[in-house]
C-alpha cells in the first residue's frame, strides 16, 4: 500500500471477478476506503503479457498468469458517502481475477 508522487494509491486487498468490488476490497495506508459504485466502464488493455512490468512479482505473490493492466472509469463512494467519477488501474489474470486496484488521482468530477 503506496502512496507516490504522482497521486497514485496502490491496493494490496483483492476481490474475485465474479462479485461486486465492496468497502473491504479496497483500502489504502491512510486508513480511507471506498466503494465502486455500479460498473467499471471504457475499460482498456495498458499493457500485456511480458510487457507488464511487475509480471514476476504478480506471479510470485498471486501465481502464474497472464496478466495483464488494465484501466477504466467508475463511479466510487468515499467514506463521507459522496460519489465521485474516477480512473481506476488494476491487474487480472484468467482464473485469478482482479488484483491491486488502484485509485488514480485527481478524481474526475
């Protein structure tokens, strides 16, 4: 859990593909949690395979896969109940799901 210079959260918590991503799933060091609120939308490829950087340490920590980066936008609630539109970065592999959301920072809204 890393919070960097250019306004990025990084999630350890995962959550599995088949159900919705709730407060539990998603926390970062300060303490600040929020939910994703309805779907992931516009979701695009960032990267790949063996383009993806941090290939051995997702295979490592959550097994072998092909992983790849993904992107998208969604709506997510913050701890003071508002909603806010957001860019959010995960990695997913078949058979293993969505790992280490992350919260892109500005929010959108």
């Amino acid at each position: 859990m890393v919070h960097d210079c250019c306004g990025e959260f990084r999630f350890d918590r995962h959550s599995v593909h088949d159900r919705p991503l709730g407060l539990a799933d998603l926390r970062y060091a300060g303490g600040m949690d929020f939910e994703i609120v309805g779907q992931i939308k516009d979701i695009q490829s960032i990267a790949v395979g063996r383009s993806v950087e941090d290939r051995r340490r997702l295979n490592k920590l959550y097994g072998k896969g092909r992983w790849r980066k993904l992107k998208g936008f969604a709506s997510v609630r913050l701890p003071d109940d508002t909603i806010h539109k957001a860019e959010i970065h995960w990695y997913e592999a078949h058979g293993i799901g969505r790992r280490e959301l992350k919260l892109k920072l500005p929010l959108l809204d």
